[in-house]
C-alpha cells in the first residue's frame, strides 16, 4: 500500500494507493496510526481513489481509525470510492458514522 | 462439469491477492461483466482471509484449496481448509460478529460473501476444517 500525506492545521489528507485487503491492512494501519501520532489532527480524509481492491478488512483498518478520531471529538471522510467500494460501505452501514464527500 | 481447477497454497496472506487473481482468469473464460469479476474477487478474498486468520490462526504452513467449477454460465467456487473448524456457523454468519475484535476485524466477511454471490453455504467440523461453496451465475444480464 502506498500512502502519500499532506497536512493543513487540523486537517490530514491521506491518499491510498494499492490493494487494501488483511495482507495489507496491518501496513495500511500502522502507516495512518504513525500519522494519527500527532493529536492536533482532528480531521482524516481517506482518498480511496487509488484503492484498487477492498474487501472487509479494510473496512476494518476505517472503522479502526474512525474510533481513533472520534475519541478526541474528530472526524473521518472517506473519498474518490470505486463502485465495488462504495457497495462494501452502503452494506456495511459504515456512511452512518463516517462521512463521505 | 465443463470446466474446472484446483490450487493448493499455504496459508500466507500474500496468497489472498493470488487467490482472487486466479479465480478471476478462471471466470474470465465466462465472459463476465467487470461488476461480476469484482463480486468473485472480493468473495473469494473473504473466504481465503477467513481460513488464513480463524481456521488456521496464522498457521503458515496450513493448505488452503481453491476450486472453482463451470456448468454453463454458473459458477461455483469453493475454499476449504482443514483448520479448526467452525463450532457456532449462525454466529459466524451475522453481520459484525467477530471471533478475534482484537484484530479490528469488521465482522462482515460472510456478509459480504453473501451480497456479492446467489448463494453461500458453510460446511464444517470442528477440528477437521471448513469448506465455504459459493455459487454465482455469470452474465446474467447478457452482454454481447
């Protein structure tokens, strides 16, 4: 998974690229946990516009980081959604808590 | 039977994004839409996460079989382990269940298996394994 960041006050864009399935959440995870290290960030943008595959686990690595924010009043965004993404997210019910643009 | 194939891999993570690669060169002979093969990889990297994390628990020397069968336009996929087996299949069935929440998984997996394919069953013993057979019609809406 490739990750390329970029940071405005409170706000941390973060553009994945690569195939988000449990080989490689663990990665994906520990690479946004490393970002999200620097508790001014409140809000997360997750652009998944180079997300190539998805499965559950990386719904999984979302919710994960979405608690992470919302222990310390923020937000998560997810962005750029295939069609095959954005039908794992509407099933899971995941757009209740996370907002999508 | 028109056609058909197996594959033996261990149980490696890296082998989730093989798995979902071969099964999509073997539906490929079916013409599928690209909506359709997405379905197939997606279920298919469900079940092979699933033996990988719970039948085996990162055993990496355990076998995972991958067959997948053609009948017409009807495909049938199934993933079998010899891992611990599942004791509650109902339990594992629902939706955000997680056995192991501890690894942030979502507890969707059968969930999505089952809205991307027609038709899932589970088979398993405890201590002897889990085969997950999964059907799916292909070009259902026919493309020419």
């Amino acid at each position: 998974m490739e990750i390329n960041a970029s940071k405005r006050g409170p706000r941390l864009h973060v553009k994945l690229a690569g195939e988000l399935d449990h080989h490689s959440a663990e990665q994906t995870r520990n690479m946004l946990d490393t970002l999200l290290k620097d508790i001014t960030v409140r809000d997360l943008t997750l652009d998944l516009s180079g997300v190539s595959f998805m499965d559950s686990a990386g719904l999984g690595v979302i919710l994960g980081r979405y608690r992470i924010l919302s222990m310390r009043g923020g937000h998560l965004t997810v962005t750029g959604m295939s069609g095959a993404i954005d039908r794992i997210f509407r099933m899971s019910g995941i757009y209740a808590i996370v907002d999508r643009q | 039977m028109d056609n058909w194939m197996e594959l033996t891999f261990p149980s490696l993570s890296v082998n989730e994004g093989f798995a979902r690669a071969a099964t999509a060169a073997f539906a490929a002979l079916l013409n599928p839409t690209i909506d359709e093969l997405s379905d197939l990889r997606t279920a298919v990297s469900e079940a092979v996460t699933n033996a990988i994390i719970h039948a085996y628990g990162n055993d990496r020397s355990a076998m995972i079989t991958l067959r997948c069968e053609a009948e017409g336009q009807r495909l049938k996929i199934v993933v079998k382990d010899t891992g611990c087996g599942i004791a509650d299949i109902e339990l594992a069935r629902r939706p955000f269940y997680t056995s192991k929440p501890e690894l942030e998984r979502s507890g969707m997996g059968f969930a999505v298996m089952e809205a991307f394919m027609d038709s899932v069953e589970i088979e398993s013993s405890p201590g002897e394994g889990t085969a997950v057979i999964m059907e799916k019609q292909i070009g259902s809406i026919s493309a020419s």
